[in-house]
C-alpha cells in the first residue's frame, strides 16, 4: 500500500520568505506524487503532480517539487512567499499502473504567511 | 467546463436521521470519486465509479453508506441512521480517462455534514 507523510501540520513564514512544506512517501512500485492546495471552504486544487519524465516539477504559482528517490521525498517549495498561498495543502500518491486508481492523501500542512 | 457541483454545501441533521448528497462531475468525466475529510486531516477515499459501475469501496464505507452513479452521470451518496463520528466534509472528485496521472482528479466543494 502506498502512504505519504507530511511533516508539520502547520507552517508559518514571513512574505517574502521561503515556502518549504515536506512530504515523504511509501511505496512498493514506483509511485505517482501529487500537491494539492485547499482554500477556505473550496475544494481541492491541484497543483502539480510528478510524472516520472523529470525529477523536478514545476506548477502553478511558482511552487515546484523535487522528487528524490534516496530520501523518499517530494517536498513542495516556493522562493518567495505571498499572501495569496495562505492555506492547506496535501500531498498525495497512487500506484504508478495502470488499476488502482485512487489518491491516498497525507494529513496536510495549514500554511501561514506572515505580513 | 462548469466544475464539479455538490448540493448542498451544508446539512445539519439529528443522529439517526438519513441523509443524501449529490455530485455532478464536469460533463464529459467518467470516473467519479467520494472522500470524506474530517477535522484536521486529509481526504480519505471512500469509492470511486467509472461510468455507472462502482470499482471499488473503502472500508471505511459502512454498511450504513451507499453511492449510486444511475446512467453513469450524478453521483449520491446516502448515509442511513446517521452517528456523530459522521460529521466530516464529504468530497465529491471527477476525471476524465483512467490514468489519474493524464486525467487529474477535479473536486467540487464539498458538502459539510453536522450531525448533532
């Protein structure tokens, strides 16, 4: 079965700041990774997702992700903090095959930005 | 592309009472997902359908839980007698194909479940 873990359920940083939110996963088979972001009261969003072809992943509004394999990560990041990336954001990982097709979900981590 | 819909955005209900929801995926999307998101955790599967089928369930879907997708369009999602432990956000998810990796997953808003 696959599992991620988000170390942190909360992060606070000043604007301007780095974004660094970690995520680690458990998997037999090589996995799918995902970032989602969670607004108040809106659904989930994604973000970007790691499809294998390269190791780091750019998405929307300047977060990008590294999958490193040795470490079993794939910690979010954004250089510069803004005020707009206040909120929750998961991270989540399938089986890379075809059949089981469903995300598993870490706990989330609530991002605060500082003014 | 309207976006996944889910009726209603809130319900209140007593313990023991039933209670259904509804999903509509974005139009041409065949796969459709339940989860359900409590209080400081992330979403947990519930089940999904492809078209009208259902695929698969989670344990954590109880008897007291049944989902329908009739002609492989709305989705509900019913709880029968319902318990305090059900209060929660329960999401509805929609895609297009069967790889989640080209088709990602689209969620709607979510409706949230007060059982007092």
């Amino acid at each position: 079965a696959q599992s991620v873990t988000q170390l942190g359920s909360h992060v606070s940083v000043s604007e301007g700041a780095l974004v660094l939110l970690r995520c680690n996963y458990s998997s037999s088979v090589p996995p799918y990774l995902f970032w989602y972001v969670q607004y108040p009261n809106q659904g989930l969003q994604l973000l970007l997702k790691y499809t294998s072809a390269a190791t780091l992943v750019k998405g929307i509004n300047g977060f990008e992700a590294e999958f490193k394999k040795s470490e079993t990560s794939f910690h979010l990041t954004k250089p510069s903090a803004h005020m707009s990336d206040a909120a929750e954001y998961f991270c989540a990982v399938t089986r890379n095959n075809f059949g089981n097709e469903k995300l598993t979900f870490g706990t989330g981590t609530r991002l605060t930005i500082i003014p | 592309d309207t976006g996944v819909s889910q009726d209603p955005r809130h319900k209140i209900t007593k313990r023991g009472q039933n209670v259904t929801f509804r999903c509509d995926p974005i139009s041409e999307h065949n796969r459709l997902y339940w989860y359900r998101q409590t209080l400081g955790q992330g979403p947990e599967f519930l089940t999904y359908f492809q078209n009208e089928a259902q695929l698969e369930k989670s344990r954590l879907l109880s008897d007291r839980f049944s989902a329908e997708r009739p002609k492989g369009s709305f989705s509900t999602l019913e709880i029968q007698r319902t318990e305090q432990g059900d209060s929660a956000m329960y999401l509805c998810a929609s895609s297009f194909g069967t790889e989640l990796l080209s088709n990602p997953l689209h969620f709607g808003n979510g409706t949230r479940l007060t059982v007092t």
